[in-house]
C-alpha cells in the first residue's frame, strides 16, 4: 500500500525507518542531513576539485563516524564510544572536534601515499557538519537562556528530524569492492565488510523514508528555525568546502578547525 500522508509537521509520528527513529533520540545530526550534505557539494563542485577521487566512498565516509555507536546500524559486532568515534565528551548537545581526527588519521603521512582516502575525507566532512549544527545549536540555546537538559535535546533532535524530511535527497552507497577496501583500511578503526554492507543498507531506507515523507516548506519546529537551518547548512557547507579545497590544492593543515 501507499505510505501513508505525513501528520503535520508539529512532530514526527509516522512510521519511521529504524535508524531515523533511532536518531531522533541521539545527539547528531541524522544520515539524511550528511547526504544532503554531499549531494549539495557534488551538485556544485567537480569532486576533483574537492579532492574526491571515488565519490560513492566519500558519501560512505560521511556516515562512518555513527556505525559503530550503535544508533544507526543493528545487531553489530562492537560498539564504539562516542567520544572516540566523534572525539567530543558525549554531553546533550557535544561538539565533534574535527581537527582532532583530522592531526590524528588525515595529517599527510598517515596514509602510504600521503593522500587521504575518499573514505576519511568523507569522515572528515561528517564530524565538520556535527561540530557545526551543534556549536550553532548551543549558541542559539544559550542566547535565548534556554536551559539544557533532556527536554531541550529531545526538542533539538525532533527539529533535526523535522529539518532532514525538508531536504531531498536520492544517493546511497553501494558496498562495491573499493568501497569495502577503504572501509577495512579506515585508518582509525577498521570497519569490516558485513557492518560496512550493513550500514549501506540503512542508508538506503532513509532515502526511501525521506521520499515518501518528504516535507515541503518550513515545518512548525519546537525550538529552532527555518532560519537556523538554512545558515547552519551553509556555514557547514562553507567549511567543508574550504577544507576540501585546500586539501585538492596540497595544503598541508587542511583540516584544521576553521571558523
């Protein structure tokens, strides 16, 4: 049968893919908003320009940073801390310190031929986007005096749910033999074959979920904004941007923090 109409945007009731409903409840921004991400910057850009050299592992490097959490994928072998895996303290609203990954797995010199693979670029990419909408989110918490806490995650996580259903997105992963290889090498933790083919197939049920539950025009968030969204998503696409562009050009400190 048809899925059936979204409710109004209020809040998320309808059925929702697994991993999307898991995320609600988590302290990130969700796969839908990484793949919006990537497809916004492929839109733009010549992924030679940005150092990208095998795009469908670079959009599986965007969500490498969650797999092992264990909010995202099911039934894995191992779980891996947060604070490992996104190198922040796993408080309500943490800010992912993307340099950090980037002097300990991406500095030239960590890779044979001193060139990041598609895979730790795309990693990169997802922690700059976490460091951004949730320093943005703090910020705009602490402006208004809105105290933190677990209602005011719960909030935060619906709006980003909410935000993820406005963008449309259609790329998924595919788990081709070169993905799988970049994927085993990744060089902070290895991520074997089935977890990697695994995580590829939750992607793809985002996508369908986000097509048929698509939300189209500004939804009614419970503590955010339209506004908020719209300038997050652009300074985060700016900072992956220039730190992309760096790396293409053979810039040494890449992927250092920016502001």
């Amino acid at each position: 049968p048809p899925p059936p109409p979204p409710p109004p945007a209020a809040a998320l009731t309808w059925p929702l893919h697994g991993a999307c409903l898991r995320a609600t409840m988590v302290r990130m921004p969700s796969w839908n908003i990484h793949t919006a991400h990537v497809e916004r910057l492929l839109d733009q850009e010549n992924p030679a320009t940005l150092g990208i050299r095998d795009v469908n592992a670079f959009l599986f490097g965007n969500l490498v940073p969650d797999i092992y959490v264990g909010y995202m994928v099911a039934d894995l072998p191992r779980t891996i801390e947060y604070r490992e895996t996104h190198f922040a303290d796993p408080g309500h609203v943490p800010e992912a310190h993307y340099w950090e990954f980037f002097e300990r797995f991406a500095l030239p010199g960590a890779s044979r031929d001193d060139q990041a693979s598609d895979v730790v670029l795309g990693a990169w990419a997802h922690l700059v986007a976490d460091n951004v909408y949730n320093r943005r989110t703090n910020a705009f918490r602490r402006e208004r005096g809105i105290p933190s806490g677990t209602e005011t995650r719960i909030k935060k996580q619906a709006d980003f749910a909410l935000f993820g259903h406005t963008l449309r997105i259609t790329m998924t992963p595919a788990p081709t033999d070169a993905l799988l290889a970049q994927a085993e090498a990744f060089p902070q933790y290895a991520i074997d074959a089935p977890t990697a083919r695994a995580a590829c197939e939750v992607m793809a049920g985002i996508v369908r979920e986000n097509t048929a539950h698509h939300i189209t025009g500004a939804p009614a968030y419970q503590m955010l904004s339209a506004e908020f969204f719209a300038s997050t998503m652009d300074e985060a696409d700016r900072l992956m941007r220039a730190g992309l562009h760096a790396y293409a050009a053979g810039e040494q400190d890449w992927g250092r923090e920016r502001s």
